[in-house]
C-alpha cells in the first residue's frame, strides 16, 4: 500500500469484523446500540454511527444523523435513514445539495421528492460540467 496510511481505530469501537457481528445480533442492547452509535458519531463517521443508532432504535441520534444529511446535502445518508423522510426533507437536502455543488444528490434528491422538472435541469448541469467536475 504504497502512500496509504492505515487507520487505527480508537479503544472501544468494532473493528469490521466485530462490527457486522454486533449488528446481525438480535439481542443488542439498546444502551450499547446507543453507545456505539455516539462514539461513532465523535469521529464524524455518519454511517456507522447511523447503523447503531437505527439497531438501538435511537430516535434521538437519528434525528441528528438526519440533520447532519440534511444540513450537508447527502441524499445518500438521508436515504439510507428510511422511513420518517417526506418530500420536504427531499426538497431541502436536493436546494442544499444543489448549492454545495453536489449536483449527482441534487438530482437524486429532486427526482425523490417528486420534482422531475428541477432533477432534469441538474442532470442537464451535470452533462455540461462533464466527468471531470462530477464529485458525488
């Protein structure tokens, strides 16, 4: 691996392993649900933290992991929340996305929220950028 640097993950958390076991158990608890959900979400790693959080059924930390999608414009993370996401939230992670320059979730998100007309106009946006200006 030339040029990489491995990530130690801190005390405490899963490894991926440990990780997938945990979330495949039927009996986790809440609290470590919980727990793991917050110290995850230290570390800014949404998904993860959003894994635990939907396993503890933490109404609390789903909401945070919902603010943070709609506040970045990652219709990727809003959609992996599931139920409890209306075309308004759509409409807001799409305008949000949109003005972050993430014209791929823009266009998703628009597309979700019922408005064909405005994930058209950003697919057409991103065909004219071209390949070399598409992050997401």
């Amino acid at each position: 691996m030339l040029g990489r640097t491995a990530k130690v993950l801190p005390p405490g958390l899963p490894h991926c392993l440990k990780k997938r076991r945990l979330l495949n158990e039927a009996d986790l608890s809440p609290s470590l649900g919980r727990d793991l959900g917050e110290k995850f979400l230290a570390l800014g790693w949404w998904e993860d933290a959003l894994e635990f959080f939907q396993k503890a059924g933490d109404q609390a930390g789903l909401a945070r992991v919902k603010d943070h999608a709609l506040k970045t414009g990652d219709a990727y993370l809003l959609n992996r929340l599931g139920g409890g996401v209306g075309p308004e939230d759509w409409r807001r992670v799409a305008e949000q996305a949109l003005a972050l320059g993430k014209l791929q979730f823009a266009r998703k998100a628009f597309a979700r929220a019922g408005d064909v007309e405005k994930s058209e106009a950003v697919g057409r946006l991103r065909e004219e950028r071209g390949p070399e200006d598409v992050t997401n």
